[in-house]
C-alpha cells in the first residue's frame, strides 16, 4: 500500500474533474434524443478516429499487454497486424451499409433481414457481453491502482464509476468522444513516460533490451507453420482479422460512431485513423514488457517480492516461509508477467509522476467504460423499450428513458466489478458464455449482408447449429475417458472463426439446397 503524495492526488482529482467539466459543457446540446446517440452527425472524422482508439485501447491492453510480452514474446502482437485487413472491409463495406440503413442501433437491419429472433438475440449478446466487458474493466483497473494509490478497490472504483456516470449521462456520445480524445492522448503519452523510465533505469539502454530480447526470443511472433491447435502467428492473425471484423462490423461501440460523422467518407476515415494510431500504440505497450523483461534480468534481485507474493497467492494462507521460498524459485515469468508493472510503478515512478501515470490508466478504463454504457443505454432504448414497450415515445420521454438507462447499465457494470472481488468465479463463467453466444453474431451479420436469398428459416437453423459447434469448442476439453476423442482439437481462440464460418457456410448451404429443390419442382 502506498500513500500517495498530495501532488499526485492534486494531478488526479484535475483529471477527474476536467472530465466531468467535459460534460456538463455538453449537457447544454443534448436537447433530444438524436443528440444523445448520434451528436446531429456533426462529429469530425479525426475525433472519432481518435475516440475509436481509446476504446480499442482499454486499461487490459494498458496493463495486460506489457505482462504477455514479459511472459512470452510478442506472439500476440499478432492480433493487431490483422487490423488493416478488417478495416479495408469496414471502411468499404460495413460503413457504407450502415450510414445507408440510416438506423442508430447495429441490430435493427437483422430484424429487416430475418426477422424479431435476429435483433433480440443480436441484442441480447451485446448486452450481456458488456455487463462482463465492463466489470471486468472496472475490476481490472483497481486491481492495479491499488497497489499504486493504497486506496481500496471499492473506493477507486464507486469515484471513478460516479465520474464516468455524471459525464456520459449530461453529454450524451459527444462528451464520450471528445473525453476519449482527451483519454487517448493522455493513455499515450503515459505508456511513452513508463517507457522512458523504464529504459532509464538499464545499463545499457535501448541496446541492452535489445541484446536480452534477442538472446531470450522475445521478439518473436510465433511459428509460421499453419498449425491451429497451437498459438502460431498464423493462428493469431487469424483470430483477431474475425475478432476486429466482428468489432467493426457487430459491435454497438463502433457502428454508433459511423453515424456521428458528418459524411460517410469522415466515418470511414475514422477507422483508419483508428487502425494506424492502435497498431504502432499496441508495439508500445510490447515494447514496454520486453524492457521491463530486460530490467529485471540484469536485476533480478528487484523482482523477487512479486515472486514471493504469486508464490504466497498460490499456497494460500498455511504454506510456511520455505514452501514460499520454494515454489517462488520455480516460478517462470509467464506466472507473474501481469503483475510486474503495477510492481515497477510502485517502486520506480517518482512522486509527482504516478499521478499522470494515474491518470493514464483511469484514462484507458474510462474510454472504454464510457462509450460502453452509451452504446448499452442507446440498444436497449431502441431496441427493447421503443420496440416492445413504448414504441410511441416523444422525444422528451425518450431523452429520460436513455439517461436512466445510462445510468442503469453504469450502476450495473460498477456493481459487476464489485463482485468480481469476491465473487470471480462466478463471473468468469458468465463472461465465458456470453462470449459463447457473440461468437455468433458475426456469422449472422455476415449472412445477411452478403446472401441476399437466404431466408428466415435458413438463418435460424445456421444459428442454431453454430451455436452448437461453439458449445462444443468451448467445452469439449472438459470430456474425459471414453469420450475424450470428442474433445476440440483446435486453439480456444478458433471458436469465434469456427463458430463465424459454421453459421455462416451452414446458412448459405441451406440456402442453396432450397434453391435446388425449387427449380426441380418447378
């Protein structure tokens, strides 16, 4: 536990009261609903761009990203070279489909294609992956900034969950951006100071780092042979091309910030300037972990407490000093690789600096937070109670019911993060399964995008039967004796391709069979 120096808490609380300044500002243009969801389509296209990165740079990628390149090497990196090829296709296609369908939600097109089931469980999967997307952000966050601030992770995060409510509430989706503007440049500059002292503090510099990583394998991106049982760059590549795709293409977060532009043309420059911004940012935090790897080597006496802690974590409270000894000596640095910057944080930032580092780190989970309950508040608004309940809504009516759902989903991932304190297990299962069912809304979307003959009972049975293939993948490692050959032979991280092109090819095999059996009776 540290106690933070005043000129620290000074930098933090200057942060945070600059962004709910932000919106109070806005508050004064959000007089209705299109307002609220869309900002009138007045946003330029370098703004969202910039917004898009922040929330594609969340405080995981802060904090999770250094951790993998310390325990690994940079196989991961993987993920975001596959991003160009995703955002060709958005910026050509999805963006384009969606400015042209003119709705604010991402899923009202599925109802047009395929009916009420379509958009519900579009819905539905959203909304369930954002309860656990943004709780598990939350919880994140405070893990880390407690060992950093020495304020307890209840308190970090009802502070920084009142502040993210009170702005994205009063200032709609245009206090999101221009806060994530803010949030992206800010998250950047502090993951360019963590590497600056990073380096400072090795003999050597740039060139030792370079010498360790080179020795060790560290800048490898994995091996090249097509073998997807195994996390080989092939693999990798891949997985994040459908993961991006589905984000551009699927997720609410995205799809509303194509109808915040002016122009189709400012959307679709947006996710480019999202792809060349994330890319070189995401080598940074890489960077990052292969110099805090070569930091630790030449002095390994440093990072011997977080041995100790993993150790102590793992035999829980009756193991004796030596059996800590013990197994700390054998741990490899993938065991504890998370958890070696919040470490170096903590014993190596100046006073003066933790606060901007702080504020960093608030800024990667804020962004994310944010433009999260925005997007939930707006679905289920349009989608749930404008579509089942009060489809007669006047704007003024409307206008509350997306501040208190705002608030609502706000409330609801906060709560979320809480329970993850004690309760993470359970939450770890439901954030396994909902992504069990994501994994299929991209292979619908893709369906009724490209197969314009495929019909409602085509696509339902697709579902159905990819939904039962991601089933399998996901929990088929748990089948043992006589049925242990049923086990899924391929990398976790396939379940969202295989699940993708199940739907998808099953949906338009079904349509071609119909098709073939109409020209023969006819």
């Amino acid at each position: 536990m540290n106690d933070l120096p005043l000129i620290d808490i000074a930098v933090i609380v200057v942060y945070l009261a600059a962004m709910i300044f932000i919106g109070f500002y806005f508050s004064r243009r959000n007089k209705n609903p299109e307002q609220f969801t869309i900002a009138s389509g007045k946003i330029p296209g370098w703004a969202i761009g910039l917004s898009i990165y922040a929330t594609f740079l969340s405080s995981n990628t802060f904090l999770g990203v250094p951790g993998k390149a310390f325990g690994s090497n940079w196989n991961a990196f993987v993920f975001s070279l596959s991003m160009p090829l995703a955002a060709w296709i958005a910026a050509k296609y999805f963006v384009p489909f969606y400015r042209r369908t003119g709705g604010v939600s991402a899923y009202t097109n599925l109802e047009q294609r395929f009916g009420p089931w379509a958009r519900t469980y579009a819905v539905i999967c959203f909304l369930l992956t954002q309860f656990a997307r943004i709780g598990s952000i939350f919880f994140g966050m405070a893990l880390s900034l407690q060992a950093l601030t020495g304020f307890s992770m209840h308190m970090i995060m009802v502070v920084m969950g009142i502040c993210i409510i009170l702005y994205t509430v009063l200032g709609g989706i245009e206090a999101v951006i221009w806060t994530e503007v803010v949030q992206g440049v800010i998250k950047t500059l502090g993951a360019i100071l963590i590497l600056v002292l990073i380096i400072r503090e090795i003999p050597g510099g740039i060139s030792k780092v370079a010498d360790i990583a080179a020795a060790d394998n560290k800048f490898s991106l994995g091996g090249a042979s097509f073998d997807f049982t195994t996390s080989t760059f092939w693999m990798v590549l891949l997985y994040g091309f459908f993961i991006n795709l589905n984000n551009f293409g699927m997720d609410q977060n995205y799809v509303q910030r194509y109808h915040t532009a002016s122009s189709p043309k400012q959307a679709a420059r947006s996710v480019w300037l999202c792809v060349w911004m994330y890319v070189p940012a995401s080598l940074l935090f890489f960077v990052i972990g292969t110099a805090l790897y070569a930091y630790y080597q030449v002095s390994p006496e440093l990072i011997e407490p977080v041995r100790l802690q993993v150790a102590a974590e793992r035999l829980g409270t009756g193991a004796t000093p030596a059996q800590i000894q013990q197994l700390a000596a054998s741990l490899k640095p993938g065991d504890f690789g998370d958890k070696v910057l919040p470490h170096f944080m903590v014993t190596k930032v100046p006073a003066g600096l933790v606060g901007l580092i702080v504020s960093a780190i608030l800024s990667a989970a804020m962004s994310t937070i944010s433009s999260g309950m925005n997007a939930s508040a707006t679905v289920f608004t349009v989608d749930i109670v404008k579509k089942y309940f009060r489809p007669d809504l006047d704007d003024k009516r409307y206008l509350r019911v997306l501040h208190i759902a705002t608030v609502v989903f706000g409330i609801a991932g906060l709560c979320t993060g809480l329970a993850m304190i004690g309760s993470k297990s359970i939450l770890d299962i439901w954030w396994e399964l909902s992504g069990i069912f994501a994994g299929g809304m991209l292979g619908l979307f893709l369906l009724g995008l490209i197969s314009r003959q495929t019909r409602n009972r085509e696509a339902f049975t697709a579902v159905l039967i990819g939904i039962a293939v991601i089933l399998w993948m996901t929990f088929s490692d748990r089948l043992s004796g006589n049925y242990a050959f049923l086990r899924s032979p391929l990398h976790k991280n396939m379940i969202i391709v295989v699940g993708t092109l199940t739907i998808f090819l099953t949906g338009m095999l079904l349509t071609r069979i119909r098709q073939a059996q109409s020209r023969i009776v006819d």
